[in-house]
C-alpha cells in the first residue's frame, strides 16, 4: 500500500500557544511549515488558561527577573534547571511585549500600561512580599493569546492541517527525527510529513487523571509518541493539582481569583491557609494551597453535604471589579456549581492540572536523550515546546503564569533553533523503509481484532487507578499497588478493540490511539513516582514526613536528581543530575521552602 508523502521543512504538532509560536519564527523566516492539529487551533487547551503570564515589568510596582528567577526556583523545590530558568525569565518581558505588538488585548492601567495581578509564588526581592507580575487579559488569557498569535500564523502562511492525529514520530538508523506519520481524522488516510525539522508542541496528559481540568483532548499524544520511539521522559511523577477546580466539574477557578482577593474558608468560614502559609496566604504555591485544601478535608473541616469541599469567596469584592476582571470566573460559577459568586462564595477542591515533566530539551528547545555516557545528547531533527517539553524550568512544581510564558519563551527558542538548524543547510533524509509500517499495524490491530478489551472500560481503569494511587498525597503501599494495578491495565491497552470499522470521522479509533498514548504517561508516572522515596514540591509521600533531618520531607543528598524513565526495553529508570548552573549569575543554593 503506498502512503502520500507530503515534504515540509519543518512539521510542527500541536496548535497550541507552544506550536503557533514556533510556527510564527520557522514562516517568517521563509520555511515551508505543516501544523498539526486535532482541533481547530483556537481551540486548543491554552484557551483554557485563565490568569496571565508572568513577567517582571513592573508596571505597577518595582520588579527584576532575577526575583521572579529566585520564584521560579524555590518554586521547583530546587529540581529545576536554573540555566532554562534563567533563559525564561530573562526572556519574560521580551515575549510578552512582542506579543503584544501581535495584537493581545492585555487588561490596561490607568496609564496605558499592561496591567498586572499578583499571583501564587510571585514575590518581590527574593521572597519578601508577593509582587504583581502576571500580565493579564481579564480571566481569559490564554484565549486572547491563541487567536493573537493564530492571527499571526495566517499573516506568514503557515500551513494548517486541521483535524489531523500525529500517530507516530519517524527515526532512522542513526536515531535521526524525519517527521511523523498521521491521520486525517475525517477520512481515515494515512500520510507521513517528510520534514528536516520536527517540533512536538502537543500539550498535557491530563486526562489520566479521573477529576482533571483539562480537556478531553489532553492525551499525552507526543509523549507516547517519543516514549515508543525510544525516547525518555522526564521527572513524570510531578503532577500538579491546581487548588481551585470547580468541585464535582473539575472545571479551573484561576489563581487570578485569589490574585484579586479570593479567600480560601472552611466549613467554621475560617481563612485557613494563614495557619499554612503566614506570609503569602492564599497566594502560596500550588502544592502548598492543595495539601493544606486536602488535609482540611481529611481533617472534617470541608464544607458541604459530604464536607468534601473548600469554599472561595469573593463576596468581600467590588461587584464591578468581578465584571471587569473576572466575568469568565462568575459565568464558570453559575453553569458549573449554580452559584453566583457576587452573592455566594465558589465550592472548590484540588484537581489534577498540569504535568510538570515532558520530553526533556534543553533551553533552545532541542530534544536531549543519553547517549553513551553524555546523559543531554540532542536527538537531531527533534525539538519540543510547552508543556509536552520539560527544560526543566517547572521542576517539582510549577508557579501560576509560568505556563504561558514557558510556551512563548521556549515555543520561539524552538523555532529559533529548528531556523538556526534548516539555514545550516541541512537536507532532507531519506525515509526509512516501512516508515509507516508502525503507524499502519498499529490502526490493522485495531480494525481487525475480535473479542479485545473496551476502550471506554479501560480509559476508566487507568483514570481511577491515577487518581486513587497518584494523587495529591501518596502512600509507599499504594504507589506499589498502584504499579502493579497500571501493568495490568496495560496489558489490556495493547489489546484493544473498537466496535466501529469505518473510516470516516471514526472518533472510536481516534480514542482507542489516545488511550495508547495515555496508558505510556500513566505507567511513566506511576513507576516514577514509586521510584522516588522522598517528598518534593507536588510529589509528596506519607512515608518521607517533615522531620529535621529532612525538612519537608525533601531528601537532597539522595533524590536531588531528574528521573527519566524509558518505555522501550523494560520499563527503566536512569537518573541524571540537576543543573544548578545559571547561564550569568550566581547559583540559587538549596534551601528549605517556607512561605
């Protein structure tokens, strides 16, 4: 059977922020560039990002990168590479300006100015006083942000391949990247995108999580696509919980709420995170909010029926301040918990949101893999952006609005390295024989098998499985049983069967080749996170309390390292160090984290 091959100088997947961004550097630089989507690009899940960005303008008070540095990596509990760090925040102000220039209609100040909000973890002068940082266009950031830079992308004629499932990535002998092969949702064709440059910019895996605020589309695709093709993936026992996701929906409740003056209060109204966090309260880390959210609940003072539940209030606000800053927030309110926020306060628990590994690169975006004894060799032809990618920049725990400035820093670095690569004068490849032999029986298995396991019971196995053994707290027993409860689950991931042989828009198909990549995230998790004795930023375990010893549970001299952990050849681990290398200023020494 002979597959279309369709030639590009570079193939990007995923039409997020991350990809669009690349996109925009690799056109105008005058490069024939694919762009892959499952959905229209506007509807990618960055449309979902409420808050802001960070970057230390300091439009309305006094800010330096090197404090949002100092943030981001007290932050990671210290498991971040302070290189990239560096590398972002000091690229901060100048992606958020030129997108800026791209038409994003940021909130403004009386002045003119963007206008910005505090937001958790943000501080000034190396954790003083939180700071307004986050850059911010109402609570609907990140919506603004895709069709500001889709707008951008159509001006430099990229080429959209709409409604498109990248299936697998394609190397040859040499481990060289070539392009990938996909699937054309609404007919069911297989083509491979020949390419010199190929960038994954597909997103979270969120959805192997049963209560999740990500959206259905959040497969974890490029991240099972690397995992088969021999790639690691990197620290993916850390998964944060966002604090506030709409109790029972999962829909997010932005961080920008607590930035406006949200307060946390349990079921006696008491402002609780005062006793957790004296100094920025309800503006602590993520990780932070969530535990203490957990263990109020765990210790009966949730609200509610079932006292499962936290409350955030805003009743204290100007109604017209919520109008003018939160108007997503009171419609999310009222559709999802029946609750006017203006009048009552929002019933919120701690939801399962971002992964903070990925694909590991390197700050300019490149795709690193050991080879030999050199743990950060570049894959050639292979680059990665946003949250699929891990520079590392997020550690063990991302900060709020470090989301989106991490997909337009290292979306452009990517683009800027693939430019830097293609203009080098590198050719085209020849195509491994069979390079969609993979692809192909991978689609015939599915077709053709009889008496398989259901992709609707399976996916529920695996959500359930995540959710009760890899949650916000994590037990030495249940992480062990949850290792053994994920093999088994995919063991019936590799024997799927699908009802529906057609092959027009055969959402069955689509979902049975998600579920694949899922099972590859989920089992990277799980293991990851057994193999980590010790409790850092959201990885946090019953069995590494807080003691002298080791403060927070963190254990520096034997767990001060990034996990990566490879599909291919029986389910490895390796560990490779933290660079606590900046690129121009002094290191950021370990310390205990207190807020």
């Amino acid at each position: 059977m002979s597959i279309p091959v369709l030639k590009f100088d570079a193939v990007i997947v995923g039409a997020g922020g991350a990809g669009l961004r690349s996109a925009i550097q690799l056109s105008e630089a005058g490069m024939k560039t694919a762009v892959l989507s499952k959905v229209f690009p506007t509807r990618s899940h960055t449309v979902a990002a409420q808050g802001g960005v960070a970057a230390s303008l300091g439009n309305s008070e006094e800010d330096h990168w090197h404090w949002h540095m100092y943030d981001t990596v007290k932050g990671s509990d210290w498991l971040g590479d302070q290189d990239s760090i560096e590398f972002m925040c000091k690229a901060a102000n100048e992606v958020v300006v030129e997108l800026e220039h791209y038409g994003m209609p940021f909130d403004r100040t009386d002045d003119g100015k963007i206008y910005q909000r505090p937001f958790g973890g943000h501080m000034s002068n190396f954790g003083e006083k939180p700071v307004r940082r986050s850059c911010a266009a109402a609570d609907r950031t990140g919506h603004a942000m895709l069709h500001a830079l889709y707008q951008r992308n159509v001006k430099a004629n990229t080429h959209f391949f709409v409604e498109w499932m990248a299936l697998d990535l394609i190397r040859d002998e040499e481990g060289h990247v070539l392009g990938v092969t996909a699937m054309e949702m609404e007919t069911g064709q297989v083509v491979i995108f020949h390419a010199r440059a190929t960038i994954f910019a597909t997103g979270g895996a969120g959805r192997i999580f049963y209560s999740s605020t990500n959206a259905f589309i959040n497969t974890g695709d490029g991240l099972g696509m690397a995992a088969r093709a021999g790639i690691p993936l990197e620290d993916m026992e850390f998964w944060q919980f966002h604090p506030t996701g709409v109790a029972g929906a999962g829909v997010l409740i932005t961080e920008g709420v607590r930035g406006e003056g949200g307060i946390l209060r349990n079921s006696s109204k008491e402002r609780f995170m005062e006793r957790y966090a004296p100094n920025a309260k309800d503006l602590a880390s993520r990780d932070v909010v969530s535990r203490a959210m957990a263990t109020e609940i765990k210790e009966g003072r949730g609200c509610g029926l079932n006292k499962d539940y936290i409350l955030l209030d805003i009743t204290h606000l100007d109604p017209a301040t919520i109008m003018k800053r939160l108007p997503g927030i009171r419609e999310i309110g009222i559709q999802f918990a029946g609750v006017d926020c203006i009048k009552e306060p929002l019933p919120v628990v701690p939801t399962a949101h971002y992964q903070m590994g990925g694909i590991p690169t390197n700050f300019t975006g490149r795709v690193i893999a050991p080879q030999g004894h050199d743990l950060s060799a570049v894959v050639p032809g292979f680059y990665a952006a946003g949250e699929c990618g891990c520079a590392s920049v997020h550690g063990a725990n991302r900060l709020g609005t470090n989301s989106l400035l991490d997909l337009l820093v290292f979306g452009k670095s990517a683009g800027d390295s693939a430019v830097q690569d293609l203009n080098s004068g590198k050719a085209h490849r020849d195509l491994p024989k069979g390079a969609a032999d993979k692809s192909l029986g991978r689609i015939s298995a599915l077709d053709n098998r009889k008496g398989g396991a259901s992709v609707y019971e399976t996916s529920l196995a695996m959500r359930r499985c995540m959710q009760d053994h890899a949650g916000v707290f994590r037990f030495s027993e249940m992480l062990k049983k949850g290792v053994k409860n994920i093999l088994e689950i995919e063991k019936a991931a590799n024997e799927l069967e699908i009802k529906d042989k057609s092959q027009a828009w055969n959402t069955a198909r689509v979902e049975a080749l998600e579920l694949e990549n899922l099972i590859e995230v989920a089992k990277a998790t799980m293991i990851s996170a057994e193999a980590r004795k010790e409790s850092r930023g959201a990885h946090v375990r019953d069995d590494a309390p807080d003691t002298p010893e080791f403060p927070n549970g963190r254990n520096d001299a034997e767990w001060h390292k990034h996990t990566l952990f490879f599909s291919q050849g029986g389910n490895k681990i390796v560990y490779k160090p933290v660079n606590m290398k900046p690129l121009s200023v002094e290191a950021i020494a370990l310390k205990t984290r207190s807020y």
